[in-house]
C-alpha cells in the first residue's frame, strides 16, 4: 500500500471506491458509460446537489456519534491510498479505527496502526429498506463494494459504515473482508482500466441514458440504411407502443439497441425514405424574467400585463366569539340520534 498520495485535484487519473460499483453495474445513480466519460476527460463531473452537499457536511457529525456510541478513536486522513499491486486503484477512506492513538497512522513498514475502517453515510427516509438490521453486513451493493474496495486497498479485516436515515435513525454495520470477492473486484477494475481508460474504448451501453450521454453528439446530416434484423426491430417496437399493457422495459431494450445501431448517424433510413430521425433539437431561448427583473426593473415594468385570474374559494377561521358552543353541538347530535 502506497501512502502520502494526493489525488484530489485529479480524480480522472485513477478509479476510486465510489466507482466500482457503477463499473459492476450495480449503481442506481451511475454506469460504466459515467465513469468511462469522467476518467476519459470527456466530461467534467460538476454535479452538485443538497444531498451531495449535505452528505459532505454530514460526515463529521455522523464520525463524532459513532465515537459516541462505541468509544472508539478515529483519525481522519484526506490523502489518498494506492493498492499494492494497481496503482490506477485508489481509496479516499473517511476515517480510521485506531488501535493506539498514540502511535502514528503508518507504521515504519507501511503498514497500518489501525484496527478497521468508517465510511460514513448518509440516506434519505424512502431508503430505509435498502438497509437491513444493523450490525449486520446488509448494506446497499453499491456501498459493499465500496467497502471491499477499501478493505483490499489497507489490507485490513473491517469496515464499520456508519449510515444516518432520515436524518434522525442512526445506524452501525459491519463488513468483513471477501478475499475472493475483492479479487473479483480488482480484476473487473483493472479489465476496464485497460481496455477501455487506456485504449479510450467505450464499453458497452446498458441503458437508454448511457446511449444518450455516449452519442451526445451527432454527425450533422449523416444518414444510414437500415438493414433487415433492424427493421425486425422497428415492426416489434411498433407491435410494442400499441399494446395497452406492453413492458417499458422491452420498449427501452429496443429503443437502446437502435441507438447503438445508428450511433452518430442523425437518420435510419429504408429504401431512402427516413424512418427514425435522432437529431439535437434546434436551440430555444426563453426569457430570465427574474434577472430582467432585478437588474432592469423599468424595462419589465413597461411590458407586464395584467392576469385575470378565477376566484378562489377559502373558508378561514371563525373568531372564537362565533365558533357554536359545545353543549349546542352535542344537543345537535343527540336531536340527530333520536330521530
């Protein structure tokens, strides 16, 4: 295990614990077309959102409970660490069970004074049945996989993942160490780091999404003549969209298998007549009325007309001095039972 390695500022240089699973395909949030796009300098990944934002600031809470709980010491070490025998494979760990706090992290072999991992999560409530009884290994495979990840990375036997659901139900896991299955997992990751990061090969798309993120761009005006196992396709897609109940599953299966078909082509043609067309819709522009607003509030003044809008109906409170007393009410549905 190599240590002391920064690779915060250049995640396209190497795969990490949070990408193996969209590698295996077993992610909900990315594929395999995600990571190969990133790491291939094709797309910078900017994504932010509260979740993203909250889980960051989470993490220090979420570490500080667990102490709480267990009484156990941890370190917090940013850097980046190197598997022995991948230097493409590198784990990002968020904090380590220490045996002696006492002692440095490494020991002068480069070993670990640590007894086990934290990784540190966060989830929301409609996810609560992806976790199971706590203390137990069954997290989500996705994190699993990152968690071998990094037990194979420090060469240690443990991981705990310290989830918080809900933002209310904090929970405790444990993983242990799968040799066989961390093998498995380093193989696939070194297969797509060679045959697809370093020779800047796609692999193949497995969703509707990652054809349209692979050919984002087409090529203006090409066009391609469908041929008969395509066209097979096209009449089983139409016998498809016409049944009631027809599974949107096959639909998407189709619709992805055509999109790799034509690839950058913009036009499927048959017999020289277009029969799919798959073009970037031309711009559209629409007007920001709030920033118009804000900075030019006498021009937007001059153009604003007046809506007509339907009356609304809303029943308010009553003042307490006519709200009906209760011994009326009770009178009321005592007079309705009599009769």
């Amino acid at each position: 295990m190599l240590n002391n390695q920064d690779f915060t500022h250049n995640r396209a240089a190497f795969l990490g614990g949070s990408d193996i699973g969209a590698i295996l395909g077993v992610s909900k949030y990315r594929s395999a077309i995600d990571v190969w796009l990133e790491k291939t300098g094709k797309r910078v990944d900017t994504k932010d959102s509260f979740a993203m934002r909250f889980g960051s600031f989470a993490e220090s809470f979420i570490a500080d409970e667990y102490t709480f709980l267990t009484g156990e010491n941890l370190l917090e070490y940013s850097q980046g660490l190197v598997h022995p025998n991948y230097s493409f494979c590198v784990g990002h760990i968020d904090r380590f069970v220490l045996e002696n706090k006492e002692l440095p992290l490494f020991h002068s072999d480069g070993g670990l004074n640590a007894k086990k991992l934290l990784e540190c999560k966060t989830a929301n409530h409609y996810s609560q049945g992806d976790w199971g009884e706590p203390g137990t290994d069954a997290i989500p495979l996705p994190y699993l996989c990152q968690c071998l990840w990094y037990l194979g990375i420090t060469n240690l036997a443990e991981i705990d993942v310290a989830v918080l659901l809900g933002g209310s139900d904090l929970r405790i896991y444990t993983i242990t160490r799968d040799v066989e299955l961390e093998s498995l997992l380093f193989e696939k990751a070194a297969l797509f780091w060679t045959e697809h990061i370093q020779k800047d090969i796609p692999p193949k798309p497995q969703s509707i999404a990652d054809c349209q993120a692979l050919f984002q761009r087409s090529c203006s005006g090409k066009s391609m003549e469908a041929n008969p196992q395509t066209i097979a396709l096209i009449q089983e897609l139409k016998a498809l969209e016409s049944q009631t109940h027809a599974e949107e599953e096959q639909i998407n299966s189709i619709k992805q298998q055509l999109m790799e078909t034509m690839s950058d082509a913009e036009v499927l043609t048959y017999l020289g007549k277009p029969i799919i067309t798959w073009k970037v819709p031309k711009v559209s522009y629409r007007i920001d009325t709030k920033r118009l607003g804000l900075e030019h509030p006498e021009l937007i003044k001059a153009y604003q007309s007046p809506i007509q809008s339907s009356r609304r109906f809303v029943v308010k409170d009553l003042p307490e001095e006519l709200m009906p007393h209760e011994p009326i009410l009770e009178e009321k549905v005592m007079e309705g039972v009599a009769l």
